[in-house]
C-alpha cells in the first residue's frame, strides 16, 4: 500500500516519487509540534501512537540538513528533526476544490504560543550546538597525537625543507648547479637557499644547522631524494584522486626523455573533472626498455597497481612517437588494443595530422627528414640565426617581393609543426642552404662554434638529392589530407564533418596510387628542379649502388629508382596508416559528437546517434532508455527559444544546467570528450606537454631531474606542506639525521673495535698455536735423538756380542 503525504496542498505517494517518507514521532512532545507545523485541524485529536502508525511526511518538508543519507537504499531523519517547509496558501488560488486535509486557522494565542515555543527551542538549539562544539574540541584535542618539543621541532624543520623544495621546482632551479666529475659539488642551489634562508630568520633551520661546519653538505643525497619523492607523490595523487572521482580517461605518450642514460616516456592522463572540465596533466615518466611486452606490462603495472585506476576505464590512448621508437609504440597501441578493445587509438590533437603521419612512416630516409626538421626548429631558435634566415630569403627571392613576405611570415615560430610543414620546407630550402653557408662562413664572427658546427651538419644532410625527392612526395602526398588534418583539430563540428569525409580521403589517396606513374613524373621533375636551384647533383644513392653492386651509375634509371623505393612506399604507407588510425570503431564514436547542439543543428536535427552508440552502450547508466531519451534531446533543442543559442562544444554542452536530467547523454558526452583526438578546451594556458618542453628547454640535460620536472610541470596544483610533512614522518626516521649518522658512525667504530679485537685473539691463538709446535718439535727432536742413540747402543750391544761368539768359536777350535 503506497503511503501518502499527511502535509496540507501536498499530493505526493510513495509509488509516484523517489523521495523518502518519515512517520510522525512516537514522543509526545515532538508529535504535538510536527502537527502543529502542519496546520491539520483533523490531527490534533489523534495521539502519538495513532499518528506513528498511520500518517507520513514526505521530505520535502524538512531541511535538508536534517535528512541523512545512511546507504543508497536508506534515509533516515535526525532525531531532532522539526518540519518546516509546508504550502499554506496554493489552496486559496482555488476555493472551489475539496480539500480532505484541513488547514487550520491559527487564533492570535496560538500564534503567541508557537512564537514562545520556537524562541525558547531556539535558545535550547544554540546551548545543545555550543556544547557539541566544546566536546568536539575537546574530543579533537584529545585524539589529536601530543607531540614533543622535539618532534614539533622537527616539524617545523621539514616543512622549511619541504617548502624550499617547492620553490626550486616552481622556478625550474636545479638542487645542483654545477655537477663536477670528483665527489663534490661545485655548486649547490639548495645549499645556497637554505643558507640564505637561516639568515633571513628561519629558526627551525638554524637550530637544525646551527653546529654544522659551513664547508659541508647540510642534506645528504639521500635525504634530498626522499623530500623529493615526497613532494612527487603527494602531488600526483592529488591528479590521481580527480581521475578516479571522474572515472574515465585516456593515455597520452609524448617524446622521450633521458636520464641518468635511461630513456623514459613521459605520460600523460586526460579526463573530465567534476567541474565537466576537461583536462591533461602530465602523471609520470615510463621507462622505455625492454620490448612492446615488456613495456605494455609496465604501463598497466603503472596505472592499475601504483594508482589505482582500471585499464577497463581507459577510453582513448595517442602516442607522439618520433624517430626509431614509432615502430614500437605501434605496436604497443595494438596490444593494447588487443587486450582493451575501447581503448581507441587515435593521433593526438597537439601534433597536426601530416606531421604525425610522416612520423610514423618506417622509411630510413623519412625518418632523416623529419629528424632534419626537428633540428632546423630548434637550430633556429638561437640568437641571431632567424635573423639570418630572413636576409637568406630576401636576397634568394629578391626579384619576387610577394614571395619574399609569404616564406617570411611561414617560417616563423613552431612552422615544422603546421599541417603545411613540407611545402614551408620545400620553399625554404634554397635560402635555407644559402643560410647555412653564410653562418659556416661565419666572417663577422657572431656565431658560437657549436652553431657553425650545426650548420655545417644540416647543410651536409640537404646536400642529398634523396632528401629533396622525400620532401618533394611528402608534400604533395600530403596535401590530400591536410583539409582533413585541419578539421580534426578544429571545433566539434568540423571534427564530425571530418569524420565524415574520410571516404574521400581515401577515394583519392587510391586514386594517386592507381595512376602512380603520371603523378611520380611531375614530382620528380620538381625535385629536379629544387635540385638544379641548390646545384645539388641528381644521383642514386651511393649506399644503394654498393649494396647491388653496380660498377656503372648509367645502368639504373635515377627516375625509376625513386619511384620504386621513395614514392611507392610513401603514398601505401600514408594509405595503411590513415586506413589504421580511423578504424571503423574509430568513426562510429566520431559520429557521435552529433549529440552537441550545434551539430545537431547543421545536420537539420536529423542524426541518427543511435546507429552508432552501441560502442559506450555498457558506459551509459541507463542504456535500455537511451532512444527516448535522445528523442526528447533532439526536441528539446529544435524547439528552443529564438533567442536560445546552440552550445557548440562539448564543454559549452556539459556547463548547461539542466544536461543533468539527459544522464546518458551526460555520460555519453563525458566519454567522447575524453577521446585524444579532440583538442583542450579553456585553452587559456599552455598544456602539460608545452610545460614539459619548456622545462627541458630551460637547463642542460646533465641537471633534468625526473622529480623536479615532474612538479614543475603541474605548479597549478594545489600541495599542503603539512601533508608533505606527515607523509616523510610515516615513511622515515623522525630521528635526528645527525644523530643517525653519529650512531651509524659508532656503530661502525664498535664494530671495528670488535674486528680488531677479534683479529687480537686470532693472532694471539695463533701466537700459542706456534709455541705448540715449536714445544712438539722439540720434543720430536729429542725422542729422535734418543731413538738413534738407543739405535747406536744396540749396535755396540750387537757387535759385542758378534766379537764374543768369534772369540768362542776360536777357543774351541
């Protein structure tokens, strides 16, 4: 049987509502004034018991600081728990209608009476909360652990260490300036800070380091790698708790990084805060050894058993591989895919679509060129080389002022890495030669000799017809997926319009390769050209002569030989890797950004999301119910206001108040905007991959430090000294270090002491040892003295015995 609510103008049922309903107390007192609150003339004659058994509120009408939720399934009132919230008046907009729930009219002395016994419950209320007050504190002071003078000494010392740490890392300051070959340092930042620290006021380190000699260390190697590891983890656990709340996220990879002469790969996590944010912070560096395996191991290991998370969860996975570690990463995003099948792998929205396709290409001499323009980049962020670069452009293109200002404005910052990075490079590379010469020249004298010395490289790498016939069929193999690469990192809508015109993409990447050899004609006779401008000689590769050893250049066709091995392989390359990176699954949650109001609106409110949603199906909280739901969504937005505008982002999408009563199209959004592919929003500061390379940037490889750039890179989020503080307490020693060493120190002296007293004993064992057999072969030389001149007696007793038989022998005789 449904209950119902007992409150005036109040028609809720339990069979109608979610919400909980609460019997009227059994406590007299506490009856009488939920009645009184509810005004019901009819109620005041029943007693407590009658009202327990048979009459409810719902909860509606009480604070909700007064309902507590005790589990999903149970809620449960405070026993001090007063209705106040009633509709006292909506029945007068009707006077018609009858009412079985009378309201009762309240005289001026009931009016006086309820005033006097609110005021004085009001009065009880503030006594009860200011005692509950005082034995919280009371309570909090006395389960909070009594800490000694020393301890709250050390404390404080931690946090000044603790706190100069994170000023280092915040400003990209090493702990070491200067590392020398010998043991000690040349120069140590950390030393220096705390030293100017203590002078600056800082008693907790100056009662730590007020007796340590100036010319010493005062943190050894290993204490700076704790506070270190400290800070670290306390900072990425922060990250770690707002992955988990949001549940699902993807695994981004960036470029390698070395230390210590072991490469590692960074990593990064994207997700959807609690604030329908989204966000990509850098988590931790991977070390990169081993084979595709070992390393896939390695990254679950990370994610699941360090932090936490499920692989189950992860959506989407982008690795910006470059050089000889691409082959790898590829495979590694299959096992991955191969284990997970949701975790979708799809080019980064950080790295334009024809760069990342060219990266991926296995090709030696692709892999030259790419690696030549990462080095032209940053070669061209030194002091004055732009500004050769430019006279280089001007006197190269000086007749042709129009082209002179193109290539100028081309080549500005981050150009290697635009959708139209290789045309830039094919205009580029006369003057760029040109360049190179003149800084290897170097008659003024304003280049360094590390500069001339790069110079003199990249112009040895450009001198080469193979180079030039690569960027060539780069470009204009390329060109066919550049509208595509630039939609792919626009808004929404041009990202769903992209994944719509892949077809074509495709239709005429195959149409290149059918008709390959018109196409290879006239990309050849440009690279002959560039090469005639550059006076770079047309040649096969000498490598690729000595290999077929081929005594006569004339025997093989320079044209054929470029066909064959440079543009064949570029343009089925860039087929398989387009054909791989949009997998049909791929397209299908692409498509699904046609939830966003604006795609909706462009497509005329006719899509059809559900042909496509059975890939998250089992991520929705309501699946079955989906349909309807998208129905209503669809509607809610085509018959919107005129002055309503359509949200154009899933971020815009998600900030919208009422998307909360949509849960699957909620949760649905949440997932897609987790995908790699799609780019950041509130963009209004640099990523965490920007931050990383800026941190790299900013000092010598000799002083990175995996912990440092770890929390240089995520300063925006928010660290407690005293969490820092406690966690060191909980991992080490609270001990005076110093003391430590002072009873490491004795204790190795007692046991030297015990070592040499030990080796007295030995030697005097031995000392007794050899009196021993000094006595025992004393006395062997006596019994052998004694043995031979027992010996000689028995021989005289013998030979007078023989002398005294012949003397007989003769008497008788």
């Amino acid at each position: 049987m449904p209950n119902f609510c007992a409150a005036p103008n109040c028609t809720r049922k339990s069979t109608q509502s979610d919400l909980a309903f609460f019997r009227f107390p059994r406590d007299p007192e506490r009856c009488r004034i939920w009645v009184e609150n509810c005004r019901r003339a009819d109620l005041e004659a029943k007693t407590s018991d009658q009202l327990n058994k048979h009459y409810r509120l719902c909860a509606k009408h009480f604070d909700p600081a007064m309902v507590c939720k005790t589990s999903p399934y149970r809620t449960v009132l405070k026993d001090t728990a007063i209705p106040t919230i009633f509709d006292l008046t909506s029945h007068l907009k009707n006077p018609h209608t009858r009412h079985r729930k009378r309201i009762k009219e309240l005289t001026e002395e009931d009016l006086r009476k309820i005033k006097e016994r609110r005021l004085a419950s009001s009065i009880e209320q503030l006594v009860s909360k200011k005692d509950a007050a005082v034995e919280d504190s009371t309570s909090t002071n006395e389960e909070e652990p009594q800490l000694s003078t020393e301890e709250k000494e050390f404390r404080e010392y931690l946090r000044s260490l603790f706190e100069v740490v994170v000023m280092l890392a915040k400003q990209s300051i090493p702990l070491v300036a200067d590392q020398a070959t010998e043991p000690e340092r040349k120069s140590n930042n950390l030393q220096a800070l705390l030293d100017y620290r203590m002078n600056a006021g800082d008693e907790a380190l100056k009662k730590r380091f007020e007796a340590t000699a100036v010319n010493t260390d005062y943190l050894s190697a290993t204490q700076q790698s704790q506070l270190l590891d400290v800070c670290e983890n306390t900072v990425r656990e922060e990250m770690i708790m707002e992955v988990r709340e949001s549940r699902f996220f993807s695994l981004v990879t960036g470029d390698l990084v070395e230390f210590s002469n072991e490469r590692h790969l960074p990593l990064f996590l994207r997700f959807v805060n609690q604030q329908n944010v989204l966000r990509e912070e850098f988590l931790d560096f991977v070390l990169f050894d081993g084979d595709e395996a070992s390393l896939v191991e390695r990254l679950e290991a990370q994610l699941t058993d360090r932090w936490g998370l499920s692989m189950e969860d992860c959506r989407g996975q982008a690795h910006k591989a470059t050089g000889s570690s691409t082959t790898k990463m590829k495979a590694v995003a299959v096992l991955l895919m191969e284990k997970y099948p949701l975790l979708l792998s799809m080019p980064c929205s950080h790295m334009s679509l024809n760069i990342h396709l060219a990266s991926s290409l296995p090709f030696p001499n692709v892999q030259v060129v790419m690696e030549t323009l990462r080095r032209v980049d940053a070669f061209f962020r030194r002091p004055l080389t732009q500004e050769e670069l430019e006279i280089a452009v001007s006197s190269h293109y000086q007749k042709n002022e129009d082209k002179v200002t193109a290539v100028k404005q081309a080549c500005g910052s981050g150009w290697t890495q635009q959708h139209s990075a290789f045309d830039i490079f094919l205009d580029l590379l006369p003057p760029l030669l040109l360049c190179m010469d003149n800084i290897r020249d170097n008659d003024d004298g304003k280049f360094a000799g590390s500069v001339t010395t790069d110079a003199y490289s990249i112009t040895e790498i450009l001198f080469d017809f193979e180079i030039i016939v690569t960027i060539v069929i780069l470009k204009n193999v390329l060109t066919f997926t550049r509208a595509f690469g630039r939609n792919l990192q626009g808004e929404t809508l041009d990202v769903f319009f992209a994944a719509n015109s892949l077809t074509a993409v495709l239709h005429s990447l195959n149409e290149v390769n059918d008709n390959i050899d018109v196409y290879h004609e006239f990309w050849y006779e440009e690279a002959v050209s560039v090469a005639s401008v550059m006076e770079v000689p047309v040649k096969v590769p000498r490598l690729f002569l000595r290999k077929q050893r081929v005594a006569d250049m004339d025997e093989i066709q320079t044209e054929s030989y470029f066909k064959e091995y440079v543009t064949v392989p570029v343009i089925r390359g860039i087929m398989q890797e387009v054909e791989d990176m949009f997998s049909d699954t791929n397209l299908k949650a692409l498509k699904c950004l046609s939830l966003v109001p604006a795609v909706m609106g462009q497509m005329k409110f006719n899509t059809t999301e559900e042909n496509y949603a059975d890939v998250y199906r089992n991520d929705l909280p309501n699946p079955d119910t989906l349909p309807a739901e998208l129905h209503c969504w669809r509607i809610k937005w085509k018959h919107r206001g005129k002055e309503v505008r359509l949200p154009t982002t899933i971020h815009e999408t998600l900030q919208l108040p009422d998307v909360k009563f949509f849960p699957n199209v909620n949760s649905f959004l949440k997932v897609l905007s987790t995908l790699p592919v799609l780019k950041l929003e509130e963009n209004k500061s640099d990523t965490a991959s920007e931050r990383l390379q800026a941190y790299l940037d900013s000092m010598p490889a000799k002083q990175w430090n995996r912990s440092l750039a770890m929390l240089n890179i995520n300063t925006h989020v928010k660290h407690d000294l005293d969490v820092m503080v406690d966690k060191y307490c909980r991992l080490y020693s609270e001990d005076d270090p110093e003391a430590e060493e002072a009873a490491a120190e004795e204790t190795a002296a007692e046991e030297g002491a015990v070592v040499e007293e030990g080796a007295a004993e030995e030697a005097a064992v031995e000392e007794g040892a050899a009196e021993e057999a000094a006595v025992e072969e004393a006395a062997a030389e006596e019994g052998a003295a004694e043995e031979a001149a027992a010996e000689e007696a028995a021989a005289e007793e013998a030979a007078t015995e023989e002398a005294a038989t012949e003397d007989d022998s003769l008497m008788e005789s």
